[in-house]
C-alpha cells in the first residue's frame, strides 16, 4: 500500500499535513481536537470503529519521544487501509475487531513539548526567553510542555508525594523535564486526556512513550487483577519486560491516574532502545516490533 505517514522528522506542521491527509483518505474516520495546547496548537484525537467497549492510545507525552507519534500515526493508517480492505494486521480480521472495540488514538498529548524538541527555541513563542533560561540555551533535551511542565508529572495521582520527591532532588520549578506543575491538572494538555476519559470512560489505555522496550502495568493496590495477566501476554508478544513503577515513575502519570480514576487496567509502553530522540532508522523496526501490541490491545 501507498503510505501517507512516511519516516520524517514530525515537526507540527509535518503532523497537520499527515491529519488532513488521513480525513481526506478515510473520510469514515472520525477526527476532532480534545482540546489545546498551552501554545494554542491543537491536540488531535483518530476515533476508529464503532464497538462498545474503548480503548485509548496516547503517545508524545514527552517532547524528545516523538517518534510514539509517528508510531501512532502508521498504526491508525494501516488500521483505516486493512479495515476497508477487510484485510489483516497481526493476523487479525481488523473490521471484526472493529465491529467490537472503539478505539481513540492521541498522537500527540504535548505538541508544543514535540515542537521544542525538534526546532529549539525558536518553537517556545512567548516562553521563549523562560524555556532558553531553564534548559541554558540546550533544547536537545526537551521533554516538558511550553511551560516547562513534565506532562507525565502532572496528573492526580498522588501528586504531592511525586512533588515531595522533585523537590529532594532540586526540581522545584520550571524544566526541561521532570517538574509536575503547580498542581494536579494544572496543563491544558493534562486536562485535555482527563476531560476526554472522564467523557467516554474508556475501558483500557494506552501510554507510549520511548525507550527501553519494557511495559509498566501496575499502580499499587489500585491496579486490576487481569492487568498482570494483559501485561504478560503482551510481553510475550513482543519481548518487551514488564516493571513495576519506583522513584520517579511511581505516580503522577497518565496509567497512574487513569487506574487510580477507573479502576480499570491502562499500561505504559517504553518503545524501542538507545537514547532519546530515538533515530528515524529505527522507525521500521520498532514499529515491526510495536504493531502486534497495538492489534491486541483490541483483543484482550
């Protein structure tokens, strides 16, 4: 097949481009803003299927892991192309798992955070002299939003034990990474996944995020009984190692948030190995690897 979503550096306008040409060639694929970034840029949401039962997929949480977008944006591709084709992906039917599941994939929950880490400076508009001041000129790190909040920091899921542990470490402000804001929630683009769960309520989630090719699946006494169970097929699957969360991945998250909220099981996916930004040449093969998690997410 002819794919739109191609192996490129996903600066916003790159990602604008690849979104209207998905509407433009699945015109049945349902496509909306959840809301907006602290820079004004839109947050989209893919709404696939028409099943009962939801699943969530998030990726671009952290500014240098853009390449869980792009992730995002092939699988939503081939799902639209074997769906209309009554075709297969991981040897599954793709419209019978359809006909059971919804699935809503967030390519980007932090476009700005995205934008920063691939253009610099000249990416953080009014925060630009803020962003240059806290990260010392250096935006090869990137991970925060516009304001310098870590995403994956900010939501109620004991927050303030997460920001006691920040503060032992001297993250008090501001960062490139790793601060949790002001408060729970306190991020438009926080607001912008809790807002559209507490919504629709979904029955699982999704986080991908990069690197180490291991699954977190758990959040203390709160997480499912069948979580573990999910979490080991796919590990299975795809070899990846399933962890528990310690120090700083203990709380504050998306998955923490979202079994603490629902009660239900939601897992981070650390795609691929090496340093962040992982490089476009292991696009292919992470996504290879990637795929088959993807397709039984709808299964399981």
């Amino acid at each position: 097949m002819q794919k739109t979503v191609k192996n490129v550096t996903l600066t916003y306008e790159v990602y604008k481009r690849y979104v209207n040409e998905l509407k433009a060639v699945y015109p049945q694929m349902k496509v909306a803003s959840c809301g907006k970034s602290v820079l004004g840029k839109k947050i989209y949401s893919f709404v696939i299927g028409e099943g009962k039962e939801t699943v969530v997929y998030v990726g671009g949480t952290h500014g240098l892991e853009w390449l869980t977008s792009l992730v995002l944006l092939r699988f939503c591709e081939n799902i639209m192309y074997q769906s209309e084709n009554d075709g297969q992906l991981s040897g599954y039917n793709v419209r019978k798992l359809l006909n059971n599941r919804r699935l809503i994939i967030i390519p980007e929950i932090n476009p700005d955070g995205i934008e920063i880490a691939v253009k610099g400076a000249c990416a953080c508009e009014e925060y630009k002299m803020i962003d240059s001041r806290i990260c010392n000129g250096d935006f090869s790190g990137w991970s925060a939003n516009a304001r310098g909040v870590d995403i994956n920091h900010n939501f109620n899921a004991d927050w303030y034990a997460l920001r006691d542990y920040e503060k032992e470490r001297g993250i008090d402000s501001p960062s490139p990474r790793r601060f949790g804001g002001a408060f729970p929630e306190s991020e438009p683009e926080t607001k912008a996944i809790t807002r559209l769960c507490r919504n629709i309520m979904p029955d699982m989630l999704f986080t991908f995020h990069s690197q180490g090719e291991e699954i977190y699946y758990e959040y203390g006494n709160n997480t499912p009984e069948k979580s573990y169970t999910i979490a080991k097929v796919l590990g299975g699957l795809t070899d990846y190692a399933l962890v528990k969360n310690e120090g700083h991945a203990a709380s504050g998250g998306l998955k923490d948030w979202f079994i603490e909220e629902f009660r239900r099981p939601a897992f981070t996916v650390e795609i691929g190995k090496g340093k962040n930004p992982l490089p476009l040449s292991d696009f292919d093969d992470i996504y290879f690897k990637t795929e088959p998690l993807m397709v039984l997410g709808l299964v399981l």
